[in-house]
C-alpha cells in the first residue's frame, strides 16, 4: 500500500504543470493551490521538486509553538489518514510499537491506531525535511496562517512572505 500512495504522490506532483492549465483554460481559474501535505518531504523522488519550484510558489506553514503543535497532533490523532513513511523509520517505530503494545506482527495492527501513535514521531522527524523544502520557496508562521480570516488577508500574507528572503520565517 506504501508504494501505491508514493507512486501517486508523485504522478500528481508530475502533473501538476497539466493541472495548472486545465484549471485556467476549462475552468477559468486564475489561480490553482496545490495542497501537497508533508508527505512531500518523504519522496525523494528526482525530479519532483524541481517541477514545484518551476511551476509553483512553495509556501511552508511553520508550527512555531508548542501549543499549534499540539493541536496539529491532536488533529491528525483524532481524524487518521493515510501517511508515507520513509522504509527505516517505518521498520524503527514498527519495532518500538510492538514492544509497547505487545503485538508480535503486522496484520495484528490497527491502522487507525499505528497512524495516531506514530503521527507525534513521524512529525518530529519530518521537520529538517521541512526546512529543506522551506529553503526552496518561502515560509510564514502558523499564527500569521491563523490571522487569516478572507482573501485580502491571504493575499496580504503571500506578499508579506515574499517580501522577506526566501525561505526566512517571521
């Protein structure tokens, strides 16, 4: 199942310069945002991050204090879904939740259950390769995300980000 959701990870990071068309010229949009979650940072795909800069605006959101982080893990606890894990930390955090859960073999893990255990690990673990895809594009803060209430606020937010060093927090 890992391997499914990676190749259409990165299949739809491959179109997305289809995507971004099909959106102006059938749908009239002028804009397109291309939601791609954390499991970005896990594809190491070549290739991949090349099409996103030439074709998108990258823009990290930053938990920069404890208590978002919290509510961050508290959503990904309560409401589960699907995530991409590198081989060794899979087979690491694996082996850790047998021992504390006593479980002896994979078919005997609820999937629900590993994806609320391991979100905590898996996001901790992912915040280098965060800050790698950060140096690529531009970052704003989980609080100036919070602030925004309308398009004007959105907007106001992008330029605010753009106009520091690429990359750069607040």
């Amino acid at each position: 199942r890992q391997a499914i959701y990676r190749q259409a990870e990165i299949d739809a990071m491959h179109d997305i310069p289809h995507f971004i068309e099909k959106a102006q010229k059938i749908y009239g949009y002028p804009h397109f945002v291309n939601d791609v979650g954390g499991s970005l940072c896990e594809l190491d795909e070549p290739g991949v991050m090349d099409i996103l800069v030439e074709n998108t605006l990258i823009l990290y959101i930053q938990v920069t204090n404890a208590e978002q982080e919290q509510v961050l893990i508290e959503c990904a606890v309560s409401d589960p879904k699907p995530l991409y894990y590198r081989a060794d930390f899979l087979q690491q955090h694996l082996q850790l939740y047998f021992e504390e859960t006593g479980l002896e073999y994979a078919a005997q893990i609820d999937p629900d259950e590993f994806a609320r255990w391991v979100f905590p690990h898996l996001f901790h673990s992912r915040l280098p390769r965060y800050d790698a895809i950060a140096s690529l594009g531009y970052t704003v803060t989980s609080e100036e995300v919070d602030a925004v209430r309308d398009d004007a606020d959105f907007l106001a937010m992008l330029e605010m980000a753009i106009a520091r060093q690429p990359g750069d927090s607040a």
